[in-house]
C-alpha cells in the first residue's frame, strides 16, 4: 500500500480519446517559475510566493493565470520535499541525506506553511471579487477555503515536531535486522518464513521477528505518546475538541465523517466477520491442527510449498509489464515507462524504481510523486513473494492515476482524494490477478499456482476490511480519548483484536498481542489515514464484480474514464465515473461478502 499520498507522475500522452474534456483549462505552460529554481532555498521561493502574493489581479483570466502559476511554484516545492524524503527513506544510515531531509522539515517547510497560507488567503479572497466555473474550479474553492480556516501560525513548530518524530519511527523499523537461517537478514525478508510448510521453522521465524520487535517496543510506545498531545493541541488550536474533527477537515473529508465511519465498522463486524471467521475455521481444518497459532497464517493451507513468483526487482517488473500487457496494452506501456527495476541506489540517478529490501531501507511501500517533473517513485521492500506481486500491481495502480491526469494544468487536480486514489491501485490487485500466467508473467504454464495466487489474493482482500476496521476504529478511541494511558490504549487495542482479529490462538504471546498496532506505520505517520483503504476496497470489489459481469474491457475502459479525471470532482462523482457506488455502510458489504463468497467456491484452493 502506498504511504505517501497519491500525487502525479509524467508520462507521454495517450491517444486523445482517453482523456476527459478539458473545457476551461488553461493549456500554456507557466514561465513564472524559473528552471533552474532551487525549492530547497527558502530565499528563492520566498520571492517567488511574495512576488504572486502581491501581484495584481484584475479579472476572472488573470486570476487563471494565476492560479497556474502558484500551481507551479507549489509542484516546485512538492517535489524539493520528494527529493528528500525518498532520499532519507531508501538510505536511513546515510546521515547527510537524514540530516538534509530533517534541515528541511525543520527550516524550509515551516516557512513554506506560512507562505502557503498568505497565499491560500489571497486564492480565496480573489475568487470571491472574481467568480470562477463551479463546475471547473469548485472543488480546488472548497479545499482551500478549508485549509484557510484550518491554519495557525502556532501550529507549524508543532507540525515540525511531529515530523521529526515520525521520521525517528522510521528510522528505527529500518534499524530491525535479525540474525536467522545463517545470515542477517530484514524484517521483510523475514516473511518468506511464514510461506514454508514446516510449523518448527515458521513459529521459530516469528518469534525471532516478535523478539525483534519487543526490544524497541518502549521507543514506539515513547513517540506515540509525545505525538498524540501534540495532534490534540494543534486541533484546539483550530477551535476543535479533539484531533478527529481536524483532521477531517484537514483531509477534506467533505463526503463522510466519523458516523459512516462507525457504520463501516458495524457492517465489518455483521457482514465480514462471519465470512473471514468461516475463512480461518476451514484454515484450521485443513491445516490439520488443534488451534490457529499467529505463524499460521500465511503458510499454504494444503501443505503446498511457497510461492516464489519472482527473485528481484528486475524480475518483478518484468513480469507485472507482462501480466499488464494481457490485461490491457495501455496500462503495459505505462508501466514499463518506469524502468527495469534493477536500480538500487534511490532517486539518485533519476530512477523510478527502488524495489529490493535491504538493510537501512525504510518500512513498507509508496509512491511519491515529484510534482514539477512529474516523474513518480516506486518504493517497495520486495522479498520475492507473492504479497510483493499484490505491492508492486498496487504502486502500478497509483503509476497510471498520475499518468492519465498528466495533461492536467492544475496541481491540485493532479492529486486525487486518497479515498478513490486507492481504487487506483486496489483496481490493479483485482483486475490483474487473471493474468498473472500471462505469457512472461509471474505463473506462466503454471495455471494451478494462478490460480492459488488468486484465491490469496480474493482472501486478502476481504481479510483487510476488519484490519482497516480495527486501526480505523483504534484511531478513533486515541484521539476521543488523547489523556488516556498506556494501559488504557492497550485495552482499548485488544477489544477491538477481539472484536476483528483472527482466529488465532495468542497464549503466551499476550504480550506481542498488545502491541501488534505499533506494525502499522500510518498511525505514527500518516494519523487518521486508514479508512481510505476501506472505502477503495469496496470500490475496487464492486469494479472487480463489473469485470466478471460485464467484461473487462468495460471494466479497464471505466477505470481509465475515471482516472483521468485526477482530483477535479467531488468523491462520489469519481466513483460515479467509473461505475461504482459510493458507499461504506453494511448493505454494501453484505452484498460485496455474498458475492466473494460465491467467487470463492469457483477458484479452485
């Protein structure tokens, strides 16, 4: 999953045909800010912000004009902060890349923040003297105005702090090493010893990884709590009772708030449960084991050895070009555009692709988009398993959202809402499981392993629905609750494991129990951002469904249909575009969970 949010990525054009009528664009391109402009200089992007702060704006075409300009000194600034941080993450033992990114976060983006807002102000008040096309700029209007009303100019040395202690969590999940099978070896890498079908070794791989884990399990615990009251303080300083109703806000929520939200989890627990429960029982049986240990859960179920679709980044890549190239051309094209997957060094020589896990390498997977060149950057731990084809067909996704609003003027609109940005790439998990025995891809001649993979993959699918569930949820009590204590957070974690978590068994491991949250990076990084992936999700089922009913030509060709559109319409719309139903609540689960179910019974274990 991405953890950087969706932005844009430049590619050549695709046929005309495909793209959205671009009615009341403006098509020149910005000469305002200059080529050679460092965005890593405050000084030089000062005088450029003061410069269109103070410029004169005299009717509705010169506000356009100007609206393109800002657009292209924030993608200059955008992509500054992008440098950086893909920089910081593929190397975190580099101290002069750390040190740059930190020198940034610390110096730069705080004057950034004000200078955005002086900005966001003058934007606001100029569309107002000088009204604009609701149906073109509406939607950039709205988020604005919101994030003028949002701002305090307390609030940017906090946001700085939280910044720098995020960047502490990242640094150190990266410093996880373990010594196991003869070699030290990444967490990540750590996963293919879950695969194996000997029991011994995999619950001997786990506890390596828990006991990893617990040595740093006071530091996490020790950044959560410093990040929590200064979440809340920033929220009251904006006027709200608590971080929720901020972030919200902050995250342009405008379509949903906290009650659909605890109707998704009520419709998890009715509609999902009873399906992932039925899911882990047959597990159990066919195991041939008395009770469900936590090591037993990515082991093939029928004594089957490990996937292995792949070994390294170059092999990875080739063989989702080949999987995408059988689904359809167009989305082969742009993928391959992005390189081999062999580079190993970040952003540094202008690659698109860091895929292999190593050790320093930060945690998890993303796509950062650099605005101003609009190229994108694919980050990955890959470890050669099947999980690491689902990450790299999902950061695909993300790759063609940006490529197909490249001709997009506006910055803003090439950003999606997080929200239908993962229908992007969840799509791409769903759509091209089919072909993952395509000629050169990853099962080629080897239907029976398609089609496992596939099953895997339907499974995980569904099974991720309670985890959102549980962090969204989590979320949600933390920042209700910002005085509670450890030992309060930690119930408050384990009745909703005992409310959405699997069947597992934990005696003895009570203890790695209470602390499973602190795996899941976005609630130190990325706060209040999860329920995003349950919504897609349900997106991304319903356009699955239209492939199996309709075709999936119809399918791709609706999903391009709507990417194309980037950002410039309201959230239920960009569903609406490609067929499918903006909704969260229990009847969308239950009628998504019957039809998985029926799925299920076709594709052979």
């Amino acid at each position: 999953m991405t953890r950087v949010r969706f932005t844009a990525a430049g590619f050549p054009r695709i046929a005309a045909a495909a793209l959205p009528d671009t009615m009341g664009m403006i098509h020149r391109a910005s000469t305002f800010v200059p080529a050679d402009l460092d965005a890593t200089r405050i000084d030089a992007v000062e005088a450029l912000a003061l410069s269109l702060a103070g410029r004169p704006v005299s009717s509705a075409k010169e506000l356009e004009a100007w609206l393109l300009d800002r657009s292209d000194l924030d993608a200059a600034c955008s992509e500054a902060r992008a440098n950086l941080y893909i920089d910081m993450t593929c190397d975190t033992q580099d101290t002069a890349a750390r040190d740059a990114y930190l020198a940034f976060v610390e110096n730069v983006q705080p004057r950034l923040t004000a200078l955005g807002f002086d900005l966001d102000t003058r934007q606001t008040e100029l569309m107002k003297a000088y009204p604009l096309d609701a149906g073109r700029y509406g939607v950039l209007e709205r988020s604005v105005r919101a994030d003028v009303e949002l701002f305090r100019e307390e609030n940017i040395p906090i946001q700085t702090a939280l910044d720098r202690l995020a960047q502490r969590y990242d640094e150190i999940n990266a410093a996880m090493m373990v010594t196991f099978d003869g070699r030290e070896q990444t967490l990540p890498q750590m996963s293919r010893y879950l695969e194996v079908t000997d029991r011994g070794v995999r619950e001997k791989a786990w506890r390596v990884v828990a006991e990893r884990r617990a040595q740093d399990r006071d530091a996490l615990h020790a950044i959560y709590e410093e990040m929590v009251p200064l979440r809340t303080r920033q929220a009251r300083n904006a006027g709200f009772d608590s971080y929720v109703g901020f972030a919200f806000k902050s995250k342009h929520r405008f379509d949903y708030g906290p009650d659909q939200c605890r109707a998704f989890h009520d419709g998890v627990a009715r509609a999902i449960m009873p399906l992932t429960r039925a899911l882990d029982e047959q597990r159990r049986k066919n195991l041939g084991v008395d009770r469900l240990r936590p090591w037993d859960f990515s082991v093939d179920e029928h004594g089957r050895e490990p996937l292995r679709p792949f070994e390294g980044g170059r092999e990875l890549v080739a063989k989702s070009v080949a999987a995408m190239r059988s689904l359809d051309p167009r989305l082969a094209s742009m993928l391959s555009e992005l390189g081999d997957g062999g580079n190993t060094s970040g952003a540094k020589t202008g690659a698109c692709l860091d895929l292999d896990s190593r050790k320093g390498k930060a945690p998890g997977g993303y796509q950062y988009m650099r605005d101003r060149s609009q190229k994108n950057f694919i980050f990955m731990n890959a470890a050669g398993t099947q999980r690491d084809v689902t990450t790299m067909v999902h950061e695909a996704g993300h790759a063609f959202h940006s490529r197909l609003c490249h001709h997009e003027p506006l910055l803003a609109y090439r950003h999606s809402p997080t929200e239908f940005a993962e229908v992007a790439s969840m799509s791409m998990e769903m759509l091209s499981m089919r072909h993952w025995n395509a000629h050169g891809s990853f099962y080629e001649g080897r239907a029976e392993d398609q089609a496992r993979a596939a099953r895997e993959q339907i499974q995980r699918s569904i099974a991720l629905l309670p985890w959102v569930a549980t962090i969204d949820a989590f979320q949600l009590w933390v920042y209700d609750h910002p005085t509670h204590t450890r030992a309060e957070r930690t119930h408050a974690w384990l009745d909703l494991d005992a409310r959405f978590g699997s069947g597992a068994d934990w005696s003895g491991l009570e203890d790695v129990r209470a602390a499973m949250w602190q795996r899941q990076l976005h609630l130190f990084t990325h706060p209040m951002y999860y329920i995003e992936y349950g919504i897609a999700m349900l997106g991304s089922l319903q356009l699955w469904v239209r492939s199996l009913e309709e075709g999936e030509t119809t399918a791709i060709d609706a999903y391009l249909k709507a990417l194309s559109l980037g950002g410039s319409k309201p959230l239920p719309e960009l569903f609406k575009a490609a067929g499918l139903v903006f909704d969260f609540g229990y009847d969308t689960l239950a009628r998504l969970a019957s039809r998985v179910t029926k799925e299920l019974e076709k594709v052979p274990g």
